[in-house]
C-alpha cells in the first residue's frame, strides 16, 4: 500500500507525502480569560487509581508542565500553531494559545479563531442519524439500500455498520484518481453522489460486520440518509437540530469553500507537488458529511460533553438515553487494546470523542466521562509526525500529565 492510500484510510484526510513543516520558535502562549467549567452529571465514577489522582488539579506547577510539554511538541513536529484547552469542573481551565495563525504575517495563534475541523464532522452526522432513530424514521438494523440506490451490497450493509466503521466498502478518499484531482484542483467542489461513484468502482473490501475498517464512504451514505428521512440538507438540519439546541452558534457545515474570520491559515504538503500550501480557502466539500465543518474551541468544549453524554447543556437529551447507550458500545478496532469505535465516536483509554484532520488542520474532541474532563485541541497543520498524526502526539503528551491513568494512545494509523 503507499503511504499515500494509508493516510487516506485514517479519515477524512488526503495526502502525498509526509514531510517537515518549518514553524518559528514558539513564543509565549496566548492567555485565554480563566472560566470555569459548568456543573454536569457525572456520568462515571473517578475511583483512586496506581498512578495517584484521576485527573491531576490544574495548579500553576501543572501548567507550566503542560506549556513546556506542548512547546516540545510544537517544535519536534514543526507545528506552526496550536491551541489547547483543559476542563474539569471545579478546577481552574487551561486554555492557551501558542506560535502562529499565519507563517507569511506572524499574526498569533489565538483561542477565539475558526478552525476546519475535519472528521470530528462524522459525530454530527451520525448524532443527526440518531435523532432520526429515536423519532422511527430511521432504524439502525436497516439496510442502506432502503435509503440509497445503487451501494454494492447495500441489501446486506446495516446503518449501524456504516456508523461503526464495519461496512466493507471501500474508502473514496483513497481512490488514486480522486486523490490526483483533489490535489491538482483543490478548490473545485465534489458531490456526494460523486464522492460514492469514487468508492463504488471498487470491490467491497470484506463481508459486512466482519471487520472494522474507518471510511468515508459510510459517512456520505448517511448524510445522504439524514437528508432524505429529515427533508432538509445536512447542514440544516444539523444547525436545526444539534448545534443551535446546544448554543454552538460558531459551528457550522459550508457549503463550498467560505471560512468566517478570524480564522487560522492552515498549512499542509498534501498537494500535488508535494510542497507546503495554505489550504485556508480550499473547498471542503469532498469531505461532506465526513468532514467539511468549521467549529471553534469554545464550541467544541461545549460539544465534547454533549456527545460523550447525548445531552445538551440546558438538560435536554440530545438522542435517547437508550439510544446513547447503543452509541457508547465501542468494539475494539483490533489495533490497540483500550481503544474501540462505535457510533461515530471512539473510546480511547476511556476519553470519548474524535480526532479530525483534513489538508492544513487537525482537531482532537475529547471527555472523561470518569473525571467529567474536557480536552480540545486543535492544529493548524496536518503534517505528520513519525508517522502519527500531530494531534495524537500532543493528545498522549498532554494526557500523559493529566490523567496519567488514561493516557490518550491512538494506533500509529490513527482514526481521522
């Protein structure tokens, strides 16, 4: 396989090559105002554990170990600039910014700006499959091929194996041909049924259910489902439904390649010259349901507890608490114990949530539901680094220090 098709079956990510990123020295980190992390219900209990605490308190001394930690990062992996925010209720917050938004102005990496965010998309698109499972107008043990015509073996696929990666059908973002005309034309836009028409030339890769195996494919199936059952197009409806109800008025699904200001440049070598580009304006469409949204990291703490729980934060349940329990049933991917995906979130040593990275950025999602922390971070390249995805290294560096218990260790082919 070459290394391109390899990084392609992480998610919603296209690449070349893999290389270095020159990034300046990093500078002292962008102070967010302090805030206080809201009241939630525990949804697990914080037990004592070998390695002391749960989760370490948030002191001055941890803070520094945290700057310095991510620094390191920061320079080892050439990333240009990241933000990183920690909560846990009755604790101070860390959330700082370090290095810069864009390389060409030295303009600062700040916590307010709009970031692409990648597969983190699919825990919309999948919350927005739930709702419409919970008002019977889907069902999850149905066949996709009720819903869309023309999907190789769509009598037999489930949308529940399109939800948890266990379909078999081939993945459109490692098409050779696709790739080639998204790097040479990465600012036309894609539709979904083309999206598919790149996966569906292909052989299905293994009977459905036999095997996990993370693909975009799945997530334009579903999107496609949402739209058709709910009569409104997926952005809509997840705005409708999922991101007003739960305050996040900064996220939003676009609908070609418009990015709301301030926003981070986004630098990445996925390019059909191998070089390094801004990929800020490219068109996110080929990501669709699997990855086009843009977020912020105020939104995106907002949203790692709503999806780890089902719950909005006035109260309201987002999707049953029937049906957030079949989501939270996470089958181990069979590439690293402690790590399991299911309904479109994963279980990483016990941090819910989801990783995205698409060309020029890179997002991590994530909730203890057993200390009730939140952790966002959020990149603005998508180089990686020894073979990992930057956002896993800062994720286990970070995780290291505060819950040294559950230590975010996603495979070295990471999940998006």
């Amino acid at each position: 396989m070459s290394q391109s098709s390899a990084r392609l079956l992480r998610g919603a990510t296209v690449a070349v090559t893999v290389g270095t990123l020159l990034a300046p020295p990093a500078a002292a980190p962008v102070w967010a105002t302090p805030a206080s992390a809201p009241a939630a219900p525990a949804t697990g209990s914080p037990g004592p554990s070998p390695s002391g605490p749960a989760v370490r308190d948030l002191t001055p001394v941890v803070a520094r170990q945290l700057d310095a930690a991510v620094r390191k990062v920061m320079r080892e992996a050439d990333i240009p600039g990241a933000t990183v925010g920690i909560w846990t209720p009755g604790q101070p917050s860390y959330v700082r910014s370090f290095g810069v938004a864009d390389t060409s102005t030295g303009r600062r990496m700040t916590p307010d700006l709009y970031m692409r965010i990648g597969s983190e998309t699919k825990t919309f698109t999948v919350s927005a499959l739930l709702q419409l499972v919970d008002r019977k107008k889907v069902g999850l043990d149905d066949p996709i091929g009720k819903y869309v015509d023309g999907v190789p073996g769509g009598d037999r696929i489930t949308l529940r194996q399109l939800a948890d990666m266990r379909s078999g059908l081939f993945n459109y973002s490692a098409d050779p041909g696709f790739v080639k005309e998204l790097t040479s034309h990465p600012q036309r836009g894609f539709t979904p049924r083309q999206l598919l028409a790149y996966s569906f030339k292909h052989p299905v890769l293994f009977p459905p259910g036999q095997k996990f195996s993370y693909c975009n494919t799945n997530l334009i199936l579903l999107g496609l489902v949402v739209e058709k059952q709910s009569g409104q197009r997926l952005g809509d409806y997840i705005e409708q439904h999922v991101t007003d109800p739960a305050g996040m008025r900064d996220t939003l699904f676009p609908t070609g390649n418009e990015f709301p200001s301030p926003h981070a440049q986004g630098y990445t070598e996925q390019t059909a010259n191998g070089e390094v580009a801004d990929a800020a304006d490219w068109n996110p469409s080929w990501g669709w349901a699997a990855g086009a949204m843009i977020s912020t990291l105020e939104n995106l703490r907002i949203w790692a507890r709503t999806v780890a729980t089902g719950q909005f934060p006035d109260g309201e349940r987002m999707i049953s608490a029937a049906t957030q329990q079949q989501r939270l049933i996470t089958p181990q991917t069979g590439t690293i114990k402690g790590a399991g995906y299911g309904l479109g979130i994963f279980d990483v040593q016990g941090w819910i949530g989801h990783n995205g990275s698409l060309p020029g950025y890179e997002s991590l999602t994530v909730h203890l539901p057993s200390t009730r922390t939140t952790l966002v971070v959020l990149l603005n390249t998508d180089t990686d680094y020894q073979g990992q995805e930057p956002t896993t290294v800062l994720g286990r560096a970070i995780t290291t220090i505060i819950t040294p218990a559950h230590v975010y260790n996603l495979p070295v082919t990471p999940t998006g």
